[in-house]
C-alpha cells in the first residue's frame, strides 16, 4: 500500500511540472517552456506530449532541427496514456515540414495521418490547403469533399470548394456558390474573403472591397487584410475611403484599428497630411506612448519634407527604445535637410548594431557619392554587395560611380550587366533596371520600361525618375514635364533635387530654375496645428469590490455572454484564461458559438474536446457596472485550472488601481 502511495505521488507530482510547463506555453514564453520542459524530460525521457510541446516551442523560435528532432521522439515514444493522439503528431511534423517548404513530405506526414484517422477532418483541411497552395486543385477538391462525406453540413469545406473554382477559372461558379453559403451562414468570414478574389478576378473591385470589410468585421481588423484594401483601392479609392470611414464611426471598439487602415490608404494614395492628423487621434485614444505611431508618422513627415519634425518624431521613439529602424529613417530625414555628417553618423551606428545591415552600407555609400568621397562610396557598395549579392540598386549605384566618376567602363558595364540579371518585374519604387539600360546604350528599352513604371505605378518617386532618365538622355523638354507632375504628386526632396548629379544636364536651364523655385514657394507647410498636442483623455472610474481569497489572491464575480463565472485577479497573466470544461459547458449552452473561436477550423477535437491554447473572442465581460467587449481569452487544456482575469482585459484600462486596505479595485477607462 505504501508502495502505491508512493508511486502516485511521483506520478502526480510529474503531472504538476508538466502543467507547470503547458503554462508558460500559453503564456507564450517559449525560452521558459523548453527550460521547463528540459528539467521534465530528464526525469520523464519517453513522455511524447513533453516532446510534442517542446518541439512546438523550438518551431516558434525557428529551430526547425530540433523541433524534428523532438516531433520524431514524441511518435517514437507514443502511446496510448498521451494525451496527444497519434495521427496529429504526424500531422504536426507536417507543419514543420510544410513551414520550411518541403511541401512533399508535408503531403506525407498528413497522409499518414488521415490513414491513421481518416475522419479527423483538421487534418484533411490541411492537406486541402496545401494542395491549393500547389495547384492541385483536384487533389484539393478531394479532400474538401471528404469531409463533406463525414460532416455534411461543414460549410468551410464547401467555401474551400468554391475557392478553388475561382483558382481554375470558374468565377462565375463560385460567386454563386459563395452567395449561396452566405444565406445559410452570413457571419463567416472566410466566405467574404475568398469572394472577394473572385470578384477582383472579375474586376468587380467594390464589391471586393465590400467583401473584405466585412471580413475584417467577422474576423477582427487586420493589417494583412488592410493592405489587400489598399490594392483594391488603386481602383476605386473615394469608394474604399468613404467605406473604411464609416467604420471608424460605426465600429467604436475597433476605432483605433480602423484608423490605421484608414492611414494605409492616405499613405498608398500619398495623401500623408490627411495621415499624419489620422494618427494624431490615434495617439489621443491610446492610454500611453506608442513607437509604432511615432515611426509612422516620422515617416508622413519626411514624406512631406518636413525633416525636422520626422526627426523629432524618431527621436520620441528612440526614447522608448533603442532600435535600427529609427536610425535608419532618422539618417534619412538627416539627409534629406542636408546634414550628411549626422546621417552618416547614425548609418555607422545601425552597422554598429547590426554588421549585416546591407541597406546601411548601402546608404552610408550614396552619402559619400553626394560628398563627392567616391572611394569611400565604392567600399561602402562593395560591402553591401558581399552581404547581399541579389540586391540590383546597389550595382547600379557603384556601376555609375565606376562609369561616370572613375572611367572604369568595363567594370561598369559588368555592374549594369548584373541590374538586368536580377531585376526582372516592376516594384512600387526602387526600379533602377531602366538606367541600366541606358548605359548599355539601349535607349528604346530604357524608355519602354519606364513607361511601363509609370503605367503600373504612377507615383510621384517613378515620375521623378522619369525625369532622371529622361535628363541623362538629355531630352531636357520631357524631363522638366515629368520633374512638374513628380512636384504635382507630392515630391518635396528638394535639397536631393539639388544635387542630384542625374539632373546635370537640366540643372542650369532657366526652366528648372523657376519650375523648382515655383514648387519651393508654393510648398504647403504642415500647420501648427497638426503639431502634436498630447490632449488629456476623460476616463470613467469603476470601483469593485473583490474577494479576498486565503491565498493572497483576489476573486472578482463577472459575467461572461451573460454567464455568472468567477475569477482569480492576476495582473501576471498575459491573458483571460479559462478551463476546456468551462468552455466546453459554455460552449454546450450557447455561452459561446463557432464565431467566438479565433480559428474556428481546428478549435476541437474530433471526439468534441476543445484543444489547448485555443483563442476565444469573449464578446461581454460584465463587472458590475464595467462591461467589455471582444476580449480574447485563452483555452487551458487542464479541466480544474481555475479562470484568470488577464492583461487581455486588463490591457483595455488605463488605469488599474488595487487598494488593498480598502479591498478595493478601480479600474479606468
């Protein structure tokens, strides 16, 4: 008996440490699991769920070799006390395999998965996706029809069929496919998304644009989805516009969200004014200073040639944090006013921090070209070059120096050579292919790939080069036209117009004199008004009364879609989090439905259950008289674990205050 006693002791105390473990996963903090987990594995070397969830952490932190490693352990060692079922551990190499593009052994381990199991229909979605994503649409169609064999009624497999009639050219197929799913199940997100691609595909870009916000509407907002609005917004921007500024009315609890897309579309559209006031109300919403904002709009600025008020920018968020990407915009704005030695200086800082940084040596050489340090330039390219060999402009840019400073032409050409080899489509900015051209003397195709630039992308960055090529030509007539609409668009670099040697040909003419002297003067600056003001922010105050438990720890009554639940305070936990019982009951109930799952395709199980680290989007929290909205919370698989009230929710408040002495909570916002 004393033996017994022992041994389940033992084997309850490696559970502990396991769930110790499953924790700090869903807290995300994956360095920590895997030492935990280390420390649990050394005492239980053949526990396959160990294994399984370290290898999802190393695959995380992108140690693909030993997320193999301990993925081939966890089947080597399966069986059947574990808690993982066999077929999706297979199928968890598979996405291993699938992330670093080994898409054939991806296709294996899932078929050997859904051998295992041939009605886990997570599985079967995943290989149908991976087949789409390989154009094997028929092998793709299988599968979706596999699982319509064992759950009829599963729409997301019929809107994965009608996906894959827009992909072999059935449009009209599948919109009617589509708006017919969309009667039985309007609130799903995946049907707007992919009808949407039929749309485009039809050239029907408002209603695509309709489709994608109201995916974002049953999804959440997303900046992924934001810039597919930007691309259909090339086509019809008033109507976009109009449609994402509704939202900002209408949707209150995604303001800040919608705000941002909003400031996509001014940016795509070089509106950078109209951004620039966009993210001054996005900084009044929010409770404390944010990086992302600062960079954003350090950037509008600059666009504008507002360099003092972009380094300003940069430098509130160098405040915040020390990071290489503020020193690179802040080199450019210093640039751009002409303080080449303070640019240099902050280029020689990011190669400081980062030595791998190609871009910065990139930049750093065009400086010294500007200065006239053509050898210093020449060693900066050189560098950039042996980092990055695939990168065009940077032939280009050391081609020129050897063809027109240096009269070494056979290196030059060699340079120029390589621009064509490794640019071959048409980007937004930063096409350099056409002056290659042109110093290999082939003029037609120079001027032929130009107007193809501007054709796809006529912005004011292609139009001014446009100029540049057209003044190397010296045809000084079309370039002074282009130099116009470049101004007209928005073009503010005019200390880089200044000295831009490509414009030598044009520089002196009276022409390019007043045209450049008209822009300068007639150049709107940024009111003082849209200087930025930090506003104070009315917050409303709540006071609850918690209970104070004998552990230390305090215990507040919510309720959760109208359900009566009780949780532990816990101002450490990244998240709401809640137990699978309690939300397999809500679940169960009507507490919770299929749209409150962030991934609705692989929340549960196929015998029901709902899987560990699941994301569910709460829609109400009521405390008292405080009520939330769309709070994400996380699935912990432990049954008994008990419900912790989070930075999910905590992160809504301004302020939190705990009055210790009172019992009291208060909470602002």
């Amino acid at each position: 008996m004393a033996f017994i006693v022992i041994v389940f002791s033992l084997s309850l105390h490696a559970q502990v440490k396991y769930y110790e473990c499953l924790n700090l996963y869903i807290e995300e903090d994956y360095k920590e699991t895997i030492i935990c987990l280390n420390k649990y594995i050394d005492k239980n070397p053949k526990d396959a769920d160990a294994f399984n969830l370290r290898a999802k952490c190393y695959k995380y932190i992108a140690n693909y070799a030993q997320a193999f490693s301990d993925i081939n352990e966890a089947i080597k060692h399966y069986n059947k006390k574990a808690m993982a079922r066999k077929e999706n551990l297979y199928a968890q190499r598979g996405h291993f395999y699938a992330d670093i593009e080994n898409y054939d052994e991806a296709i294996k381990d899932y078929t050997t998965a859904i051998k295992i199991n041939p009605k886990n229909t997570n599985i079967l979605f995943d290989r149908a996706n991976l087949y789409y994503k390989l154009e094997n649409y028929s092998a793709s169609d299988a599968d979706w029809k596999q699982v319509l064999e064992i759950e009829k009624d599963n729409i997301n497999a019929s809107i994965g069929l009608a996906r894959n009639m827009t992909a072999k050219g059935q449009v009209e197929e599948a919109i009617k496919e589509l708006n017919r799913l969309e009667k039985i199940d309007g609130r799903n997100p995946y049907l707007y998304e992919y009808r949407a691609e039929a749309y485009e595909k039809k050239e029907n870009y408002r209603k695509a644009i309709d489709d994608v916000i109201s995916c974002m509407y049953y999804e959440g907002v997303d900046y992924l989805k934001g810039l597919i609005l930007t691309r259909y917004s090339q086509h019809e921007f008033i109507y976009t516009l109009a449609k994402v500024s509704e939202k900002i009315i209408t949707d209150k609890e995604d303001e800040i969200k919608w705000l941002n897309i909003r400031t996509l579309l001014y940016i795509e559209h070089e509106m950078y004014k109209e951004a620039i006031n966009d993210y001054n109300t996005i900084e009044n919403l929010l409770p404390s200073p944010d990086l992302f904002i600062y960079m954003r709009r350090g950037i509008c600025y600059d666009k504008i040639g507002e360099y003092d008020k972009a380094i300003a920018e940069y430098n509130k968020g160098l405040e915040l944090m020390e990071d290489i990407s503020l020193y690179l915009l802040r080199a450019g704005a210093e640039r751009g006013k002409g303080d080449d030695d303070a640019s240099i200086a902050d280029l020689t800082k990011v190669i400081e921090l980062d030595p791998m940084s190609d871009y910065a040596y990139w930049y750093r050489g065009w400086i010294k070209a500007l200065k006239k340090d053509f050898q210093g330039a020449l060693s900066d390219y050189t560098t950039a070059i042996a980092i990055d060999i695939d990168h065009a402009y940077t032939y280009m840019v050391r081609g020129t120096i050897y063809q027109r400073e240096l009269n070494q032409l056979a290196l030059a050409k060699k340079d120029f050579q390589a621009v064509l080899r490794l640019e071959n489509t048409i980007e937004k900015s930063g096409n350099c292919r056409q002056y290659a051209l042109f110093y290999l003397d082939s003029i037609n195709e120079a001027i032929s790939h130009q107007d193809s630039i501007l054709s796809k992308y006529p912005t004011s960055g292609n139009y001014y080069d446009a100029t540049c090529l057209y003044s190397l030509m010296n045809r000084p007539s079309e370039a002074l036209a282009y130099l116009d609409t470049a101004l007209k668009k928005g073009y503010k670099d005019f200390i880089h117009i200044e000295r831009d040697t490509d414009l030598d040909n044009i520089r002196n003419l009276p022409e390019f004199i007043e045209l450049l002297k008209k822009w300068k003067d007639t150049t709107e600056k940024i009111s003082t008004e849209t200087n930025q003001t930090t506003q104070e922010v009315e917050t409303k105050k709540y006071i609850v009364k918690p209970k104070a438990l004998k552990s230390g720890v305090y215990e507040i009554q919510c309720t959760v879609n109208d359900l009566p639940l009780k949780f532990i305070f816990d101002t450490g936990a990244s998240s709401i989090t809640i137990s699978s019982l309690d939300a397999a009951f809500m679940l169960k109930n009507n507490y919770l439905n299929e749209y409150d799952f962030r991934d609705r395709r692989n929340y549960r199980t196929a015998s029901g259950d709902i899987v560990e680290g699941t994301i569910i989007r709460l829609r109400k929290i009521k405390i008292g008289e405080l009520e939330l909205n769309n709070i994400d919370a996380t699935v912990v698989h432990k049954q008994n674990a008990p419900l912790l009230f989070g930075q999910s929710a905590l992160g809504k408040f301004v302020k939190v205050t705990i009055d210790n002495e009172n019992n009291e909570i208060t909470f602002e916002k």
